[in-house]
C-alpha cells in the first residue's frame, strides 16, 4: 500500500527535514488526516493539495481502499471473490463505500520519539461483524451447507453456481443489517512514521494494515 509514501515523500521534498516548513509536528497529522479524508471517504481535496497529486491518484488511492475491505469481507465470510459476477462484486464496492463513510477518526499532532514520529490516531472502531455474523452463519447452516455438500465436484458448474449464489446471499444480509452497525468507545492508535534505507520518511504497509484492521474491526 503506497498510499502515505508519495505525500511523505513531497512533504519532504518541500520541507526537508528542518523547522523551515513551519510546526512538523502539526505538518505530519495534517498529512496523515488528509490520507485518511481521501482513503476513507473520498475526500480528495487536501490530498491533492498537500501532495500535489492529481484527482486520478486521489481516486485510485480511494478505490484500492474500498477493494481492500471488499477482499477483508469476503475473507471474513467465505466468500469466493473471485467467483462473484460483477454486478454483486459492486454491491459489495457499495457496502465497503457506506462502511468506510461511517468512520470518524483525528489525527493529533505528533511527537518525536528517537528518529521517528509519532502521529496518535483517535477513533471509535466500528462494532459489527459479530452481529451479522450470527445471521450468515444461520443463512449457510439452514439454507447453503446443504446445497454444498450434495456437490461431489468441485470443479463444475453448480459448485462455481452456488459459491455465486452465496456471495449474493451474504452482501445481502449486510445490507439488510447495516442499520445496526455500532461503534466503540473512542480509542486510539499510534502510527509510526520512520525513515527508511533512502533517508525519506514513510509509513509501512504493515503500518496501514494495523489501522484498517483498528479501524474496521476486521481481523
């Protein structure tokens, strides 16, 4: 995920690493909330304008997001991916879109420990999947375990039909249960930020994946 490297990367380029750029401190949250405004709800406009980025870059940024948590989900219930014909797929773009619009999140200003910094993100987590999980699970037990295992092979047109058929069912009860979607207290996470091999200061992958997983509650 390159998603904070470019804008890490120009706020560098621009500032170096001296207090010439004005407060670092408040330069480094504003940066990771404009990340976020555009990862999370499609916000764009501080991105672009921190980073110099284009609305195309802003955009993709946003849309590998909504991919990402599409994939968390079908991995969380055993969903095929794959096997989901595009309409359904962008029923799932849909509820990945309204999930990530729902979160609320601030980056406070960040302090500098050794030779990095620390910018603390405070949020509340959302609280849903173990509600829905009890309506997917009694979907699959009455209605698809059945239909599974009357299906000898793998490999045919009636399995690829049912795993079809199952990824439908469960955007569906998403659907019909988002209106029961909850948060938690307000908590709060620590992104690290740190220079890397070539002297520029970035977030790592492992660094955002933390944050979604904090953030959506997907594990």
């Amino acid at each position: 995920m390159k998603k904070i490297l470019s804008l890490l990367l120009t706020v560098m380029l621009l500032c170096g690493v001296s207090t010439a750029c004005g407060n670092i401190s408040q330069t480094y949250a504003d940066y990771v909330q404009a990340v976020m405004d555009c990862t999370y709800h499609n916000d764009t406009a501080q991105y672009i304008s921190l980073t110099g980025s284009t609305e195309q870059q802003a955009q993709m940024l946003y849309q590998n997001e909504v991919h990402s948590v599409v994939a968390m989900i079908c991995q969380k219930f055993d969903v095929d991916v794959n096997s989901l014909p595009e309409s359904t797929y962008d029923e799932y773009s849909d509820f990945a879109e309204n999930l990530l619009n729902s979160i609320t999140y601030h980056a406070e200003p960040s302090i500098k420990a050794n030779n990095s910094y620390q910018v603390t993100l405070t949020a509340q987590p959302l609280e849903f999947w173990d509600t829905v999980f009890v309506y997917v699970e009694n979907a699959y037990v009455s209605e698809f375990l059945p239909q599974f295992g009357r299906i000898q092979d793998t490999n045919s047109p009636e399995y690829a039909d049912t795993l079809s058929r199952w990824g439908e069912k469960v955007v569906n009860i998403l659907n019909e249960h988002f209106s029961e979607l909850t948060f938690q207290e307000s908590q709060y996470i620590t992104i690290q930020i740190q220079p890397d091999t070539t002297g520029h200061y970035n977030i790592s992958t492992h660094q955002w994946r933390i944050v979604d997983r904090f953030l959506l509650g997907l594990e």
